[in-house]
C-alpha cells in the first residue's frame, strides 16, 4: 500500500492495522521485556507479538501491539512458574 495519494501524505496513525492507541515503540516493548530492541523485532518476525513496520523502507518504526507484549510475558511466566508481572 503506498503511504502517498495524490502528493498528501497518510498520517502514519491511519497505516495501523490496530488503534494507535493499543500499540507501543520497540523501546517501550524492550522495556517491558527486559531485552534490546533487536529482540523485539525478532520476536514480531517470529509471530510472538505482534508488530507492524509504518512504512515499507528501512529505518522506518515499528509499533507493536500492547497487548500481545502482555500476553507473552504472561505465557512465558506461565511456562516457567514464575509470577505474574502485570
């Protein structure tokens, strides 16, 4: 999907498959998840969250989904016993 129509520029917010709202940076998920950001971008390509690149290009942001951060810390706790975070 290109990010132009007729030479205006879509509000990055409208790109997201999910209310910008819902979503974090990469950093704010790291944060959460104790690790760099690398990690985070290789668990959204892994499908253990869920990420969304803004555009199509490299050094573009991602914004991962809030929720499914929470979710794999919860799964993660779970597997090993530990207690919940949040």
């Amino acid at each position: 999907m290109s990010a132009r129509h007729e030479g205006f520029r879509i509000p990055e917010e409208l790109l997201l498959p999910w209310p910008a709202r819902e979503t974090i940076s990469v950093e704010h998920a790291a944060q959460m998840l104790e690790c760099g950001g690398n990690l985070v971008r290789k668990l959204i390509e892994e499908g253990k969250i869920q990420g969304y690149k803004m555009r199509d290009r490299q050094g573009s942001p991602w914004r991962v989904r809030y929720s499914s951060v929470l979710a794999y810390i919860e799964e993660i706790h779970d597997l090993h016993g530990l207690e919940k975070r949040f």
